[in-house]
C-alpha cells in the first residue's frame, strides 16, 4: 500500500456543525501533515505531527483540532467553522520529519 | 523564513518542445527542493527532489532539476512536453535545522501553471 487516502472527498457543513477529516497511510511513514490550499493558491502547512506529537502548529484557530491517535491515522476536527475556510484540505505523510513528503488527493470542504 | 519565487505564474508551449519553468528561493539556512505537480482536483505529485549530492536531479515522466546555490534556483526542465504534462506545478523549499535535517515545514511557491498546446 503505497498511498495516502483521504474521506470524506467532499464535505458540506454549517457553521454550527461539527465534523472530521480522515487521513490514513500504510507505508510505516511516522510524520504526517495537514495542509490547507485556497483555490489558485499554493498549499499552506497547519500542522506537523512526529511519531504521533504535535511538532508544528502554524498558529492555526482553534477551530481546527487535530488528532494523531496512531502512526497510520491523522484526523482534523472541525467547529464552528467560517465561510472562509472554505478550502481543500490535503493531508501528506513522510518516513521522517527529513524525507519528502506523499500527499493524498485531499478534502473539498465547503461552509455555508 | 523561507519563501520561493516561481517567476511565471503561467507557460503556454506546444506539444514536443522543451520547457523550463523557473524557481527562486530566499533562505538564511540550508534547504531541501522539490518540485511537485497537481492536476486539477488531484492532490500533489512529487516529480523530484533535491536533498544533497549532485546538482542535477532527475525526477518521473523525463523531468529534471538543476540546483544553482550561487543563484538561489532550482529550475525545472523537460526536453518535450506531452498533453498529459498539462497541470500547475509547484516549487517547494524545506529549512534544515542545525544538525543538517529538516523540520519537516514545506513552504510553496506560488504555482505555474503549463498548458501544453497540439
């Protein structure tokens, strides 16, 4: 299993909805990432997480939660989200903090 | 801080002529390169890096890179483009910390988009 899969493709939520983001990998990678690109912009790093500890927080709202609760699943909480964050939200994974990074095919997400 | 320049934001070219599409970087430490490619509603590809050794870094699908330190650039090139090579591709530069490895932080350039024409 050499990818990164991502569910749900498409999400659809109001701003008074709590859902997930689900990221998973088998390749035995130990860091894995979630990055958030707006349309016709470059993908921007929010959060690193090594051998499941949160190593970097972009300073992100704290309406993004994320969660690593083990080396193949990474997940992002969502609440009380805004317009704004309307977005594709990518997640990648890497064997270690110093190798390149595989990224899945992403989340749409939509708030109304 | 790190941030990288992709000198053109969009490169037209026809089917089966070379391409070059251009990278700038600014960094007060060391780097990792990489040039990834996304297709539309796709997630990033990685086409190749650049972590140490020979300046010259072949990548998938007949892509390579040239690192330039005394330039700063880290340019892409293809001798003839196909159709399928039709996508936006990225620039990124990862710091490396003290010990000579990286955090793990990616920062993008802002993309160039190549549309290869028949």
């Amino acid at each position: 299993d050499t990818e990164v899969t991502q569910t749900p493709k498409h999400l659809v939520m109001g701003m008074t909805n709590k859902k997930s983001l689900k990221c998973e990998q088998h390749m035995g990678h130990r860091a894995m990432y979630w990055y958030k690109q707006k349309a016709k912009k470059p993908p921007e790093l929010m959060f690193v997480y090594s051998y499941e500890k949160l190593s970097i927080n972009e300073s992100v709202p704290s309406r993004f939660s994320p969660e690593c609760p083990n080396s193949s699943l990474l997940n992002l909480h969502l609440h009380a989200l805004q317009p704004e964050d309307s977005a594709l939200y990518l997640c990648a994974s890497s064997r270690s903090l110093d190798n390149e990074q595989f990224f899945g095919p992403g989340t749409r997400l939509t708030v109304l | 801080a790190q941030s990288v320049t992709q000198l053109d934001s969009q490169v037209p070219v026809f089917e089966e002529a070379p391409v070059e599409l251009r990278c700038n970087y600014s960094s007060s430490v060391s780097v990792y390169l990489f040039w990834y490619v996304q297709y539309p509603n796709q997630g990033l590809q990685l086409l190749l890096k650049y972590l140490s050794g020979s300046t010259l870094v072949k990548g998938i699908n007949g892509f390579e890179a040239e690192f330039n330190k005394s330039q700063t650039s880290f340019h892409l090139r293809k001798p003839s483009v196909h159709i399928s090579d039709t996508a936006e591709y990225f620039c990124a530069v990862s710091p490396l910390n003290a010990g000579g490895t990286s955090y793990g932080k990616l920062t993008f350039g802002q993309g160039t988009i190549l549309t290869v024409h028949p």
